[in-house]
C-alpha cells in the first residue's frame, strides 16, 4: 500500500460525504461537489441532507473547482445513477463525472466508482471514456476499481462502517491495494469480488431481490383488501415459521430499490432475455400509490365524506423513515392522486422544510382534516395515537396507516 494518498471524492451526497468524513481521518481528502451551495454548507460544518451530524474535520477541503483534484492519486466517483422518465438507466452524470477527473489523472493514480450501474458500466463506458480524455492507457498507466455503495441513509445501524464492503478490481494487485484502503474505514470487513461485473451485479440485485418480495406483499396486501382479510395480521400469523421470509407491503421509491432492477432489465434485454419477474414486480410496486389513493376515496365515502373539495394531511414525504431523502419518493404519488381528484393536501414531514404544500407541526396548527394518512414511519410518529389524530380531524376520524405502525387505524395497507 502507498505511504501517501490524496483522495478525491467526486459527489458529496448521502454516498459521498460519509466516505470523505471517513477517509479524512487517514488520509487528506477533497472533496467536491458541483453545487457550491452544497459545498459552501460543508464548509461550515452544516449537511444539509440532515445525514451526516458531525461533519468537523481539518482533513478535508470541500470545493467546486475541478482543479482542487489536480493532485489527488485516488479518485472515487459517487455520483447519482437515475433512471429516465421512460425507466431507462441514465449515465449521464456519471460520464459527464468521468469526462472531467480524466485529464486530472496521472501515472498509477486509481479510479474507483461506487454508484450503482449494470454490470459491463465500468469496463465498457468508464474506462474507455478514461483513455480517450486522459489520453493514457487502462492497467498500463492508471487503474480502476468497484466497489458498490451500501449506505442506509437515516439508519446508524448500517453506516457505511457496520457494513461489508464488496471491492473489485482490474487487477489482483490493485484489488490488494483497494482492499488495504477500504479495510481502513470499514469495521465490518471487505470482501474481495472475482471480478468487476460481478460486483456491478451483485450491487443490483441486491436491490431487485427485496424489490420482488415486496411486489409480492403488495400484491397479497390488494388480494386481501378484496376479502375483507387485514394483510398485518396474515403476516404475523404465517411468520410463527422459521423460514417465512419477513417482508411488508409498502411504497417502493428511493434511489435504489425503486431504480435499479430498470438497470438490470436494460442490460438483460440487451443481451437478449426479457427478465418478466422484474418487470412485474416493478409494475405491481408502482400500482401501489394508485391503491391507496382509491382506498381514501373509499374510507372517505364510509364516513360520508367526499374527495372533493376534501383537506387531507399526510404525515412523511421523504422516501424513507428517518432521513430528509425524497428521491424518487411515491408519496408524491399519493399527493398528485388525491389533488387529481380535487383534494386540498397538506403534508408534514419533521425532515423537511415548511413551503406551499408543507406545514409545521399540525398539532401546534388550529386547521381540521378531513382523512388523515401517515406514509412514513419517521421515529418522530410512533407516539402519536388516535387521540391525537382526533384533534386534527374534521368530524369523525378518517385514519389510513400506510406503514402499519398504529393499533388502531381506518385502513392499513
């Protein structure tokens, strides 16, 4: 392993800012953004994303200038990897991230990418991008490696540090050096990929695995509604055995789970198979807002309420308890149904700033609802109970409990 590293992080996100706060402690970092609001708020020691909480450190220069890299010998990119409206992966950002550190790179300098693509990404697009604007040759004068993020924002429990780390590489002897580096800041261990598109891989079905196994309790969860069944209850029945998988019905958004089986389904059906479980599964997932907006119409009409004209609060916006994330967030979703059909919609979420559609505190608030839903499980909730509901509810309470984390609710999904 090299006496001296300057790593560059290329990203500073949810991925990006915990590895160059970890990485720091070892080694100078730099690290930079192209939003010089973001990078101005590193500066002085505030995250923004309300992710990182103690984000002091005299190791790192955060920046937006491109040159600051100039004499970095590690590079590692943690750029976001979306997907198109159409579903269809876009690497733009990541070449564009690639494009810009190429003519930075010098002899025996490393590369390592860590956002999420398809197997082939690195060695058939990075790579090739690498040589031809560095104008220097791959595992001849610079060297690249994988090693897939595994970051549970808004979760301590799985930190980058608690979790095991895949790391690949074009060569055994950098792998050995990029093991080294990453056993540094990872307690939980490093484990050594057979190859790149492995680990490109196994990054996505990481994710596509639990994609699937939720459209199933999605799917049980709608088969369940049309039998009058609560699908809660037939899961902590069918859980009593050892070897039932514990999966629950739920909003499927984020950047990972809700992105990358269109990664997968992409190169698959450009190597020639059309993969129908995934693409099924993805399309029973994104039903599931649609679900729940007909069943507030449905549990408003019990009650004797309309949809029109109705004021409805929703408690949590971002895609995840615990975090302020709302990448690819469905309750989005729910919002844009229930205001389709004429619906006021006020929304609160702890983690997110009060604007047009969101308020502060309901409860500290004198306005009345007509339904009430709780979307997100944010550890801000769990102590509400129905009294406190009834405060804020026009008439009789109309209660749905998306996540399933109240006793007593209207409906739950």
């Amino acid at each position: 392993m090299q006496k001296y590293y300057k790593i560059g992080i290329v990203g500073l996100g949810y991925v990006g800012l915990p590895l160059a706060l970890a990485f720091s402690k070892y080694f100078k970092v730099i690290g930079f953004d192209i939003d010089p609001l973001r990078v101005d708020s590193l500066t002085k020691s505030v995250d923004t994303n309300c992710d990182q909480k103690n984000i002091i450190n005299d190791n790192i220069n955060y920046s937006s200038k491109i040159s600051d890299l100039s004499e970095c010998n590690i590079y590692i990119i943690t750029v976001p990897t979306p997907v198109s409206l159409n579903n269809v992966p876009d690497l733009s950002i990541l070449e564009k991230a690639t494009k810009m550190i190429s003519p930075l790179i010098n002899k025996n300098d490393i590369v390592i990418y860590e956002s999420t693509v398809y197997p082939g990404v690195t060695e058939e697009i990075c790579i090739p991008k690498l040589e031809e604007f560095s104008n220097m040759k791959h595992n001849k004068d610079f060297f690249c490696a994988y090693s897939p993020e595994r970051i549970s924002p808004g979760n301590e429990k799985y930190s980058l540090k608690n979790v095991v780390k895949v790391v690949s590489a074009c060569n055994k002897k950098v792998l050995d050096e990029v093991v080294l580096l990453y056993d540094k800041i990872i307690d939980a261990g490093v484990y050594r990929a057979p190859s790149i598109k492995v680990a490109e891989a196994s990054k996505v079905i990481e994710n596509i695995q639990r994609d699937v196994n939720i459209a199933l309790m999605n799917e049980l969860a709608m088969m369940f509604d049309k039998m009058d069944i609560e699908t809660s209850q037939v899961l902590e029945t069918a859980k009593t055995k050892w070897n039932f998988l514990d999966f629950k019905p739920g909003l499927v958004g984020g950047h990972c789970i809700g992105v990358d089986p269109y990664y997968l389904l992409h190169k698959s059906i450009k190597s020639g198979y059309q993969p129908n479980l995934l693409s099924t599964s993805r399309d029973i997932n994104n039903k599931i807002p649609k679900f729940i907006v007909k069943k507030t119409i449905d549990t408003l009409n019990k009650f004797d309420k309309s949809i029109k004209e109705s004021n409805i609060l929703i408690f949590g916006y971002t895609f995840k308890e615990n975090c302020s994330d709302i990448r690819n967030t469905k309750v989005k979703d729910i919002v844009l149904g229930l205001e389709s059909f004429n619906a006021k919609v006020d929304i609160y979420d702890p983690y997110l700033k009060k604007n047009n559609n969101f308020i502060s505190n309901p409860f500290l608030l004198k306005k009345k609802y007509d339904a009430i839903l709780v979307a997100v499980a944010h550890n801000e909730f769990l102590n509400y109970t129905n009294n406190d509901f009834k405060q804020i509810s026009k008439g009789k309470l109309v209660f749905l409990d998306i996540k399933g984390i109240y006793k007593e609710s209207k409906w739950k999904l």
